[in-house]
C-alpha cells in the first residue's frame, strides 16, 4: 500500500502568511496539492500539521483526510516532519515476525510531499507510484533535468532507518547516502522542483494556473 505524507507544518514565515491557506482555484493551496493526490490515486493521505494547525486540520477533514500534528514544528526541519508521518503510518502496520520477511508490508511506502506544490502534475505522482510497483526499489525518486524533486517514495523496509536520524542530517543526506539505490523516474514537469516562498511566487503561479 501505498500512502502519502504531505507536509503542512511550516510557519510561513518568508511568505508572512500560512501559505497553504492561499487560495487556488475553487479551494486552497492544500486542498489542491491533496486532490492532486487523489487525482493520482493515492487513497491514504496523511497531513503533517505544525502552525495553523487549526485551520489545515478543519481543510484535511473536509476532504476525509487524517491529519498529525508535528510538536517541533517549530524547528522548522523537514525532517522532523517526515519523521512525524513515518511514526504516524509505522503504528497502522504490524511487522514481520522475521525482519528479513517482509512480504506485503515490505512494499508498504510512503510518498513525501509539499503542501506547497500546487503545480505538481498528477501524473508525476502517479509515475512515482507505479515505478515503485513495478520495481524492487525502496526509494523512489522523480527527476526534471537530473535534479531531484517532490514526491519522492520511501519504502517501510528504510523507515526505521529514516527515523533514526538526528539533525544536523536531513533527508537531502539520507537520499545521498543511499544514491546507488535511487531508482529515478524522469518526467516532463519542472514543477516538482519547485515550492511557494513568496507571495511573489504565488501571484506568478497563480496567473500561470
């Protein structure tokens, strides 16, 4: 199974206003990046919620979607985030007796998005999803121009692994440290590289939008 963590944590504090809150479309920056999801058929979302935590959660739950709340949010690492997620998704899953025996909950994953990638194509998302079905890769990883982008799959084999990092380490060095594993998926889609910073960069994509 696979499922989706989306980060919403952040305070926004370049953008001087939740940015997730922005409007898009017929709702927000967060309710489009969530149905981008579920356009791409991803069924389990989970929301990582840090500042305006109130607001994204009554979003999330609008749209049947379950949230966790990160309690050093205000860090404002990504890691912590994503660990937050993993932690949350562990719970949901009994492992193998024997740990080299993972069968199907070896190829439980877990796509780690931006709450603030309103331009992400749909079917970036689900490239990502059937590369990892299709392989035997545990990270999976979508690529525009040789640079790495959002979402990038993490299989339960890695996540205890990936929750057992402590900063200054981030998921830039833990995707470095595991690069002859990477399995990349190209796609047409300079948008994966890119996320909301300032309102500047609102207005723009939203004229583009």
């Amino acid at each position: 199974m696979i499922s989706a963590i989306i980060l919403a944590a952040g305070e926004s504090k370049r953008m001087g206003q939740p940015k997730m809150l922005l409007p898009w479309g017929e709702g927000t920056v967060l309710t489009h990046v969530i149905s981008i999801f579920q356009q791409a058929g991803v069924e389990d979302i989970l929301v990582v919620t840090g500042g305006a935590r109130e607001q994204v959660e009554e979003l999330a739950a609008g749209l049947g979607v379950r949230t966790v709340f990160n309690e050093a949010f205000q860090t404002g690492e990504m890691l912590s985030s994503i660990q937050c997620g993993l932690r949350a998704l562990h719970r949901s899953i009994t492992p193998p007796p024997n740990p080299k025996d993972f069968g199907e909950v070896g190829r439980a994953a877990a796509l780690i998005g931006l709450g603030d990638q309103p331009q992400v194509q749909a079917g970036s998302v689900r490239r990502v999803c059937e590369a990892f079905l299709e392989t035997e890769a545990n990270l999976v990883v979508p690529s525009y121009r040789l640079r790495r982008g959002h979402p990038w799959l993490i299989a339960y084999p890695l996540w205890d692994e990936f929750l057992r990092l402590q900063p200054p380490a981030s998921p830039r060095d833990f995707l470095n440290a595991h690069a002859a594993g990477i399995h990349y998926v190209n796609v047409d889609d300079p948008n994966i590289l890119a996320d909301l910073d300032t309102l500047e960069e609102y207005r723009r994509w939203q004229t583009k939008s």
